[in-house]
C-alpha cells in the first residue's frame, strides 16, 4: 500500500553557535534515503540474500549520503540535515542509539552491529522481528520500540555522530536530527509481559542520560545546531504528556548546557490552525523554521503565495530569525523528477519532487533575502497557470456531477435485512458462506506475461488467452475445494489501485517516483492530476468471462474510491473529498455495467479507508462522512438482489464500527486475525450489526498454514457473538503474496471448518 499527506511538524532545533556564512535561511528536515533509482534497496536485498558483502552495502549508503548533502549545499541550503539516512527506520536508528534492544535478540552490549539490528528489523531464523507501525498518517512503516521497567539502556549506536563527522569530512557542515526522547517514548509500545498500564514516559529519566552523550559528542564534533524531531505534538496529547515535552527539553538543557531551544520548526501546510496560532503567539526572540514547502506531494510549489506567506511571518519572528523549510522529511514524496522519462513535459511542468522542492526552498530563501531570481519565480507562475487552465485537468461534465452530489445523500432504497433475504432467494448460499477475498497467488509466470504484453512482447490474443487460462484454473480449484462464492483471482491485476488508475482519465504514472513504505519496500503512488472519469469498463470483460466458467456466484473485484484516493498522489486545487467523489462516480459506472453483465455479487475494496483518519479527533466526523458517502455513491443504485461485498485490512475498527456500519454493504470481509481478535469485543460489548460479516479466519500474511481445528475454534469464536446467518467464513485478505502450496491446504481447512461447524448447528 501507499501514501501521503503532511504530518508532523519538524522539531524544536537547538543551539546555533555559528552561522553559515554566505547562504540563505534555507532548511530541509529531511531526504529519501532510498537513492534516485533504489539503489538502496538494491544493495539491502542483495546483502540480506548473502549476494554482497557488509562493505558493498556501506559503499552504496555512503555514496548515496554524499550525494545528497552535496547536492544540497550546491542548491544552497543552508541547514542540511544529517542522520536521516537508515538503512531501515530511523525509529529503530534511535533504539539502536539507546541499546534499547529486546532480551530475544540475545544482544550482549557494545555498539550494535548490523546482524543485531537487521534481526529486530526483520527477524531472523529463530527470533520473529519487532512489530512494524504506520508513522502518523503516512505509509512510511516504523518498527515500533519494545519497552518496559527492566529495559537497560546504553549509547550504543554513534550513527548520528559518525554521519556528523562523514559529511563534515566533505566540506559540508549539517544538522544532526534526532527523534526528540518525548516522540520516541510515545511510539513505543509496552513490552511484552510488562502490564499495559506501564507508564512509557516513565521512562524520560532513564533515555535523557543517553541523550545528553550524543549532545555532547556532537559538540566536540562541531554540530553546532541539532534538530529535535517531536512530532506527536501534533496529536490529541493530555495535560500529563504535554508536561513530559517541557520538562524533558527544560532538563535537556541543563544536562548538556544548551541554551535551550532556539528555534521552532513546523508543518504549515497540513496543520490549518498552525499559521494563526504562530501569528498570535511565536515566542519573541527565536528561530521560526516555516514549512511551507509540501513534504508529502508532488506538486510544484505556489511560490509567490509561499512567499507572501513567508513575507508575513517575518513580522512575527523578525527578519533575521525565519528560516524557509519543508513542511515535513521529504522521505515521504518521490526522489527526483529528472529521472521521469514517461511524463509529459506540460505535466512534468507541474511536479517538483524532493530535489526539485530543495531547489524551490531555496528561491524562496533568496526572494526572502532580496534576490528573487525573477526568471525562475515567473517559469513557476507560468507552470501553474498552464495547470489551472488545461483542459486536462478540467472535465466539466465531472464537476458538474460532482457538484450535484454535495449536500444530497446517497443510500438503497430497501434496508440491508430485506436486501439480504432478497439476495438469498436468488443466490441460495448455504450457512456459513465461504469465499475469498480476491487475489490468488501472483507467479512468476502470470507476472512475466503481464510484463510482456505491456512491453508490446506478446500480442493481445496471447495475453487474454493466458489470462483466461489463470483465471480458468482459479475457478477449478475453488470449485474443487468447494467455496461457495468465487473470485476470478485477479491475474490482470499488478496492484489494486493502478489496475484501475491507468484505465481512469485525470490519472498519470511515474516511471521512478517511488517512496518508501517499510525497509527496502517502496511504493509508486499514482498521481491524479485532472477530474477523474471512466470511458471504458474496467472489469466488466473479465468477471464475465469468469462466471460463464462456472454456475457458481462469481464476485466483481473493483477498488473503492477512498482507497484509490488515500494510495495515489492527490490534486491539490481542490478539496480531497471532490476528488473522492468524482472517483466515487467512475466506480458507481463500473458497479452498473458489471450489474448488467449478470454480475450478482460485486466486491468494492476499502482497504485504505480507515487510515485515511486524520490524526486529529476533532478531524474524524468530517472525513468519516465524506468517504462513507463516496461508498455509497458507487452503489446507492444497484438492485436489491444484487449484493455488494466491502473488504478492509489492517485492525483497530473499533473506533470506526458506526462509520463501517454507515456504509451499508452487504457483506463485509475484514482483517482480524492478527488483532487479538479486538473487532469480535465490539459486538461482544453489544454494537447490533445486522449486514453479513467475515472477520478473516486466518493471516495470509505468514506462510503458516491453519489447522482446521484452529479455524473451527475461530468460527466458534465468532458465533458467540455473531448471529448465524450474517457470518461468513473467509481469510484475512489477498492470497497475492501466498504459495500455492500454502494457499490450497489453507483453504482445504477453511472449508472442512466450516462444514464442521455446519453440522453442529
Ligand atoms: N481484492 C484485493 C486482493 O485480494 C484486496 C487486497 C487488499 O485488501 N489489500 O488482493
Ligand atoms: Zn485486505
């Protein structure tokens, strides 16, 4: 899965004994890491399959490291962050820092190697890895820290020194960042056994020591500023938490003699009361660090409207303390659009990725200081006008409908109960239904001939007759094992949001803009620059040509439109919902037209609506409504006997259940298994849920395959607290990533559970 929207505010920064001579007030909070190609991710997977050396992997890193602060300092910057780069995360930099290394990975002291900490990241042949997060409201992943009371601590990583020194080395004088003690103790999780009401800023007094040896050692290294990410300030934090933030920087200072925080740096794009609150009250005398420049997408700058915005904090902090930055790491956006071979130039015209946006923090720096470079300011301006204006972007007939769905609601005339016994009289299920939820596991083979047909290597007759042939043996092993309602298992399919981007209008595809999601793993966001609309069907071909295969019900497999939304690169010259509706219109054709092909039962996936929540609770009921609606719009006009089915992963519903009940699916299947079962006590503690339900009866994310006892025990599970005819029997998620050979025996047992459980009721 994808992407973006600004998070957290960048960090207090510490500190300035000298300044740069000769440069402007220019910052960035920080760089991919990843390299322009991957080459990062190259060099990992080839270390971690024994194909290279620890030296191969360390050469590529540090010539990656190089490159980047060089080509910052030539932009100009100013405050060059270092310590940014990871070879995974740099959560689990900082508890390597801390020798916070769970007792599994028998670690015995000293500095931490790269086999300790590829172990907590990844886990090794004994011990599983440590749990891995999503930072904020991004689709970059942490490894989450594992503390408790015995938890000892020791400097044990000089990475952030050691990268201090490198860059100095090179002529280049940084600003190490560190994730500030508050933030890392937030993002921790108790250990296991260690009581969940073990306090984890407890822990404050035990980590600030540590802290104050990297302070120190920066110091005599010559770092003159350090940079404090803390980024949970951002969120909903009690009295106590915020007291934590001032009590550890106010001992901060008195450990390492700092004089307190002299700057303040933040998000000003994604936080829309941050600017006013600055503007009443920016304490008099420090640095403000503005972050004007989007860290989270792909889109050009407005630089005249950035710099207004800038003219008018200067009135607040003083012309010599602002400092023009970005309003996040640019980890979370794509590389460099130099590598971009596919776009067009009028649309090329319009994206700044991360080495583009250094070049535009920089023009601002200058313009701020008197020497706005007029030529550059007007290409910009140029650039978004030609956007603003291009038919590409505008569709009127798609605003127009749009337009009319605002204010108006969208729901099935009948309630789910009638529409269920409808369905019943016509799909005659047994108890306990069976299915899967869409993808059946991706070969090598069935990835080469999508490779060659788009290559243009193989014609279209070829392709659609090994397609056809896939999804033909799909059917045979479904119908084999007996499951009731079929998928076609997704052969045609490289990714479910990018299937149906490339066949939707409004959408363009990088060659190169990948942003990484976890480790070595990136993603390639779409990015949806017009109004969206769909000429064509989609899917209709293909779930056709799978049910006249068999008698059997076969699900239609489409992607919803929130998802498709919180995966892609977003347009910025509208509000996110209009977006999310205008897709919500594209998918609404697509359901109709699979209806009219004799499709009885249609699957639209939200597997990204709920962390697409804001990080703001005041935020949840606003985005709640919008993207629940879009649901419904793309099926408010579907029969009452044609049922449509909703997936989601990832845990943690519980908070949203009322919003998942509004979007009056049919069916639900959702990710369960690896949440303790937390979604079946929200019925236990007694939310009615009338529609269809499957809480996946397995994880399809370990290769492990379930017993059928297990599974039986599940069900069980389940049936004390759900009634009989709304369950649904069905994995986790996708059976993409699966082996055939876990794949078949897993779902052998998911069946014989089933009908065992059949015969007992
Ligand atoms: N239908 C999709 C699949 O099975 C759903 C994937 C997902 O939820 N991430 O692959
Ligand atoms: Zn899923």
């Amino acid at each position: 899965p994808p992407p973006p929207r600004p998070p957290p505010p960048h960090p207090p920064a510490l500190l300035p004994r000298s300044t740069v001579q000769g440069k402007m007030a220019s910052h960035i909070v920080g760089y991919p890491r990843m390299g322009p190609k991957r080459e990062l991710k190259f060099a990992l997977e080839s270390f971690w399959d024994g194909k290279s050396s620890a030296e191969d992997l360390e050469k590529v890193a540090t010539d990656l490291r190089s490159s980047i602060w060089k080509q910052m300092s030539e932009a100009g910057i100013k405050y060059i962050p270092s310590n940014t780069f990871s070879y995974y995360d740099q959560v689990l930099d900082t508890t390597a820092m801390l020798g916070a290394v769970p007792e599994r990975y028998s670690w015995t002291g000293g500095e931490i190697g790269l086999s300790t900490y590829f172990s907590m990241a990844r886990g090794n042949a004994t011990v599983p890895a440590m749990e891995m997060t999503k930072w904020f409201d991004t689709n970059y992943h942490f490894i989450v820290p594992e503390l408790g009371p015995r938890t000892k601590f020791s400097y044990a990583s000089h990475k952030a020194v050691s990268e201090y020194k490198e860059a100095k080395a090179l002529g280049i004088d940084t600003v190490p960042v560190l994730i500030g003690p508050v933030s890392y103790l937030l993002l921790s999780k108790p250990a296991k056994g260690v009581e969940k009401s073990f306090s984890l800023l407890s822990l404050l007094g035990s980590i600030l020591p540590i802290y104050k040896e990297v302070v120190a050692e920066l110091k005599a290294a010559g770092a003159s500023w350090i940079q404090f990410d803390e980024p949970t300030l951002v969120k909903d934090l009690d009295a106590h938490e915020l007291a934590a933030f001032s009590s550890a920087y106010a001992e901060l200072e008195t450990l390492t003699s700092l004089s307190g925080v002299t700057a303040y740096g933040f998000d000003l794009i994604r936080g829309a009361k941050t600017l006013d609150l600055i503007r009443s009250s920016f304490p008099s005398g420090k640095y403000l660090f503005a972050g004007v420049v989007d860290g989270r997408n792909i889109w050009a700058d407005d630089l005249a409207a950035s710099l207004s915005t800038l003219q008018s904090l200067e009135v607040v902090a003083g012309k010599d303390k602002l400092v023009v930055s970005t309003s996040c790491s640019l980890m979370h956006t794509a590389v460099d659009l130099v590598n971009e071979t596919k776009l067009d130039d009028e649309i090329k015209s319009w994206l700044a990725f991360a080495a583009q946006k250094v070049v535009e923090v920089n023009a601002l720096a200058k313009a701020l200081a008197g020497q706005k470079d007029e030529a550059y300011f007007a290409a910009n301006a140029a650039a978004l006008a030609s956007r603003k204006s291009s038919p590409r972007v505008t569709n009127e007939e798609v605003q127009k409908a749009a337009a009319a769905l605002k204010g108006s609601d969208h729901r099935r005339a009948t309630n789910v109960s009638a529409r269920l016994d409808a369905q019943q009289k016509k799909l005659n299920l047994p108890i306990l239904p069976t299915t899967t939820i869409g993808s059946f596991p991706q070969t090598v083979e069935l990835r080469r001939v999508r490779r060659e047909y788009k290559a243009k290597k193989i014609s279209e007759e070829e392709y659609v007759s090994a397609i056809k042939e896939e999804i033909s043996k799909v059917v045979k092993i479904q119908e084999e094992l007996d499951i009731d309602v079929l998928v076609h298992g997704e052969p045609e399919r490289n990714d479910m949001v990018e299937y149906f981007g490339e066949q939707l209008s409004g959408f363009a595809f990088t060659a190169n803009g990948w942003v990484q999601s976890y480790g070595s793993r990136c993603v390639k966001p779409p990015i949806i620059y017009g109004d969206v609309s769909r000429p064509n069907p989609m899917t209709v071909f293909w779930s056709k040509t799978a049910q006249s295969m068999t008698s059997r019900p076969m699900k239609g497999m489409l992607t919803g439109p929130v998802t498709i939304l919180n995966w892609s690169f977003v347009r910025n010259d509208q509000p996110r919902f209009e977006t999310c509706y205008q897709i919500a219109l594209a998918i609404k054709k697509e359901v109709e037209d699979l209806e009219a092909a004799g499709i009885q039962v249609i699957q639209i996936d939200e597997a990204a609506l709920r962390e697409g929540l804001p990080l703001r609770k005041s935020e949840h009921a606003f985005y709640l409504d919008w993207a629940v609606h879009s649901f419904r719009i793309t099926n408010c006009g579907v029969q009452d006997t044609t049922q449509i089915h909703t997936h989601m992963c990832y845990s943690n519903f519980n908070d949203i259940i009322h919003s998942i009940i509004d979007m009056d699916a049919d069916v639900i299947t959702i990710e369960n298994s690896r949440s303790d079962e937390k979604l079946l006590s929200v019925f236990r503690e007694g939310v009615k849920y009338g529609a269809g339900i499957g809480p996946g009866v397995y994880d399809i994310h370990s290769p492990r395959i379930p017993t059928t006892e297990e599974i039986a025990d599940r069900i069980n599970k389940m049936l004390a607290v759900l009634d009989t005819n709304i369950l649904w029997v069905n994995p986790d998620c996708g059976l993409k990533t699966r082996k055939y050979t876990e794949v078949k025996p897993a779902l052998t047992n998911m069946v014989s559970a089933t009908k065992l459980i059949r015969t007992q009721l």
